[in-house]
C-alpha cells in the first residue's frame, strides 16, 4: 500500500471546475497550506469549500477568495476576511453560514457512514429554515445531512506511505473528521515517515481513508493572533 | 460602573472548583486571569483542547496551540487534545458546566443575538449556536446599552437569534441579573456606585426588582 504523490500538484490534479472541497483547519492552524496554493496556481474555479474559517486576506482559502475561484463557501466563522465579508455582503459569493458543531458533526457523519444527525443547535434560528425538526424527550432538535464531498485535503503532523496520520496539539481540530469524509482524501504531512515508525496506538486517523498523501516543505504555519506574557 | 476587567472579576466567582468551563472571545477570556489559584478549573476551547493554560513567554509561542479566539496559548500538565467532533460532543452531552459567552443582544426570555447584524456584519456563530442550545449554565458578559446608549437587555432581540430560552444570568458594567424561567430580568446586585435607578433606565425589557438590592462585591 504506498498512497505516497510527488507533491500538492499531482495531489489535486483531478480537482476539477464546480466540485465541493473540505479543508482542514482552524484558522491558520492545520490548515492544507501547500494544497491551497497549488488549487491556487491551477485556477480551478467555482469550488464549494467546506472549513471552518475562510482564511485571512493573503493566507489560506482567502487566497482562493482573492483569485474568485470559490463560488460557495460553507463556514462556522468569518469574521477575520474582509474580502469574504465584502463579497458576501455584495453577493458575490455564496455563503452557508453553520454552527461550529454542526459543520464537525456533518463532517462526522460522512466518514462514519450515516446519512444525517440531529442537533439542538440552531433552534429558534434562521440556521433551522426549511429543516426538518424532531422532538427527542421534550427537546427540539434539527435535522443536519452529512456532507457529501468530492475531495477532503487535509493537514497532519506525520504520515506514513499508507495513510497513517497523527496530528500535533491544536492543528488536530477539524482535519480527522474531514478525513474520514472525502470521497477522496488528500493528506499534506510535515514528515513522511516509514510504516512502522507511528506506533498503531497513537494513530488518530487510519490509512483506510486516506487517498494520496505527500511532504510539504516548508511550513509557514502563519500565527493569526500573537498572543504572549511577559517573564515575570 | 464596572469596567471589562470588573465584570470578569464579578463571573470569575460564578466558578466553582471542579467545574470545566468554556470562555468565549473578549471579556469571557478575560475571566479565567481572575479564577483563584486554589480552585481545579479546567478550561475548555472548542478547537479541541481541555486544559488550556495561560499566554506563552515571548518567544515560546507555538502556531499550533491556540485557543478557539486563534490565540497563542500554552497547555497545562494534564491537557487533552481532540478533534472539532469530540468537542462539540462534549459540549453537547453537558459534560462542559459553564458556558461564558458576550452578546449584542439579550431579552427578557433568555434569547440571545451575537453573530450577526444584517446588511453590515457577518461574522458567523462559530461555536456559539452549539454552545448555548445545549448548555445548561449559561452567563453572558455584555454591555447593558450599546454605543448609541440604547438598552441590549430587551423585550425581544431585534437582530438574528443565536439561540432562544438559553440564558441565566448576566453580567453588565451596571448590574448582575438572572433570566428568570418565566421571563424577566431579576435584579440581584447593583455595580459599585450604580442605583436602581440608573439600572432601570438602562433595561428596556421587564425588569424584575424584589426588595433591596445589595451592591456587589468583587
């Protein structure tokens, strides 16, 4: 089994005009920077992309935002792009805006296999238009569908040639579940390392749902909000 | 009139030890500088981390630790580490005790407005559509009126709902006040200088006043 791409261009060479993309992610952390800069060089437009956040001005989908080639973005979380927030307010662009923990969950749902969830989560909202609400003992709830994507491209610590991920502190966020819920999953690694060398206990997400997975070089690893204290 | 920092005081003692607790973004953050030493507190950040610690030392700060507010932050001994997933599990089973988060808007049902104002700000919910439908302890840390100096204690939100019957209790620079179940705001304290009076004249929805109202103790 070696799942193992020379690159981010041969990872997504097959992403095509008009299909709906998940990205890992929270913010800057975890997030595919070397599969987005390559979407990015290959001009592939009117994408769907599913994450939680729609990245910065210069980093991140909101590189995708700059070049107009996402034609809906589905998000928890926006509010750090304003070039998101003036083509949203415009028009321009197409925005599903959804609770954190639904937009998680529906990711869940796909790689486990179930067609939908039920969360409390927008009751009483707009979120909760046109869905379907069932009362489970006395306590609404909606009805959320899984996601069905095309490609999930994904980030982790380390990676072996059969798919195997581990992810570092906070960069694990959204990425293990939109693993699990690609059609195909691409996974970009900042160390590739032998079968064997991940102890099979420590292994977040198995090789089974991984599709190609590759090494980046050269992490920004981008810091939105630099927050520190001073040695006392 | 209490100032942010005051009204972080005042939530940090609405904590009790062993509780695990999630802090929204801008004053809620500031709660956990005021939580004493001698309690176990485990803060809670719906990016996936139980055990969240303070700032790092300058130089120590490490892009992939952050907090939901995309902070640098540091894990303390005994941290865990999760996917978006899991969090919201936990958040949803009721594991998390306390929820504190702001609002733009809240009314005398417990509804609470905060993620958008149409036609000029989209923000997003992020996890606070999440947070408040299935936590049972939910306190607000909010302004009592807006900049123009109009009430966000209301009858009913104007702006889109984040969630509705959800809020306890609110923490403002003027006053501490429960949502009763039955609707209203019921005064409990009064901020240091601040009369019952000015209080009045700062809530537009029912305003629930039993008796003497103690100034609060921070």
């Amino acid at each position: 089994m070696n799942k193992v791409v020379s690159g981010a261009d041969e990872a997504i060479r097959d992403i095509k005009d008009g299909m709906t993309l998940m990205l890992g992610g929270f913010g800057m952390c975890g997030l595919p920077e070397k599969c987005i800069l390559a979407l990015v060089k290959k001009g592939v437009k009117d994408l769907t992309c599913i994450s939680n956040n729609a990245g910065v001005d210069d980093f991140g989908i909101g590189l995708l935002l700059h070049q107009r080639q996402v034609k809906k973005m589905i998000a928890s979380y926006v509010g750090e792009n304003a070039i998101f927030e003036s083509q949203l307010l415009s028009g321009e662009l197409e925005v599903e805006l959804i609770p954190q923990g639904t937009l998680a969950t529906r990711c869940m749902a796909a790689g486990y296999g179930m067609p939908a969830i039920f969360t409390p989560a927008g009751i009483g909202t707009e979120v909760a238009i046109g869905k379907e609400v069932r009362n489970f003992n006395g306590k609404d709830y909606l009805m959320e569908m899984a996601f069905d994507a095309d490609f999930a491209i994904v980030k982790a610590w380390k990676g072996d040639r059969m798919g195997n991920l581990v992810y570092r502190s906070t960069a694990r966020n959204f990425n293990p579940v939109m693993a699990m819920a690609g059609k195909i999953t691409i996974a970009e690694v900042e160390e590739l390392v032998e079968p064997g060398e991940l102890d099979p206990d420590h292994i977040h997400t198995p090789g089974i749902y991984v599709h190609r997975i590759f090494q980046g070089e050269n992490y920004e690893k981008r810091i939105e909000q630099r927050t520190v204290r001073k040695k006392e | 009139m209490l100032d942010k920092t005051g009204i972080a005081k005042r939530i940090a003692k609405e904590i009790k030890d062993g509780y695990y607790v999630n802090l929204g973004i801008g004053i809620p953050t500031l709660v956990a500088n005021y939580i004493p030493d001698t309690m176990d507190v485990v803060l809670q950040s719906e990016n996936g981390l139980l055990g969240m610690g303070p700032f790092p030392y300058e130089g120590e700060e490490d892009p992939d630790v952050i907090n939901a507010g995309k902070q640098t932050i540091t894990m303390l001994p005994g941290s865990a580490v999760f996917d978006s997933a899991m969090s919201f599990g936990m958040i949803r089973s009721k594991k998390v005790n306390l929820t504190i988060l702001g609002a733009m808007e809240v009314s005398e049902n417990g509804d609470i407005a905060n993620w958008k104002i149409p036609g000029k700000m989209v923000k997003g919910m992020g996890g606070a559509m999440d947070l408040v439908a299935s936590a049972e302890n939910i306190i607000v840390a909010m302004q009592h009126v807006n900049k123009a100096g109009e009430s966000k204690l209301l009858p009913q939100c104007t702006l889109p709902l984040t969630g509705i019957h959800c809020v306890k209790k609110i923490v403002t620079e003027l006053a501490v006040l429960d949502v009763l179940p039955e609707g209203g705001f019921k005064l409990l304290e009064r901020a240091p200088g601040i009369s019952v009076e000015e209080i009045k004249a700062a809530t537009a929805g029912k305003l629930i006043i039993d008796g003497e109202v103690p100034e609060m103790v921070i």
